[in-house]
C-alpha cells in the first residue's frame, strides 16, 4: 500500500497521499486516501496502481478541481 502511495505521488498532481490504519478510517480497514489535483475523474496510471496493490477502489464524490480517491485492502 505505501509503495502504492509512493507511486501515485510520483505519475499524478497530489494534494495530499496518506495511508490509514483501520482505527483511522472510516471503512475499518487498512485504507489509501488520495486527494488529486486538477483530475476529472480517477486517472488510468492511479487505477493501475491500486490493481496492483490488490486495493479495492471506493466510491468518493470529487470537490470542484480536487479528485478524492479512498481505496482498501
């Protein structure tokens, strides 16, 4: 999950990438929050990366040029 994080960080524009422990998420469990900036709709390379990580991607309503990803394990 963190090199996931990592490699999301580096392909698409970030606000923000962190990974939360069950106790800190809302799905109780392990969880990558991305926040992406000017992204209409979830990018392909970010898709990717959560595939191969075996994440499975929730749904989040994006904010005005923000993108919010929410993905578990």
């Amino acid at each position: 999950m963190h090199r996931a994080a990592l490699a999301i960080q580096e392909e698409v524009p970030t606000e923000s990438v962190d990974v939360l422990a069950p106790n800190a998420s809302q799905y109780d469990a392990w969880t990558l929050d991305a926040v992406l900036r000017d992204a209409e709709g979830v990018p392909l390379e970010v898709l990717r990366e959560l595939a191969l990580a075996g994440l499975t991607l929730q749904p989040t309503p994006s904010q005005a040029e923000y993108q919010h990803v929410a993905a578990t394990v």
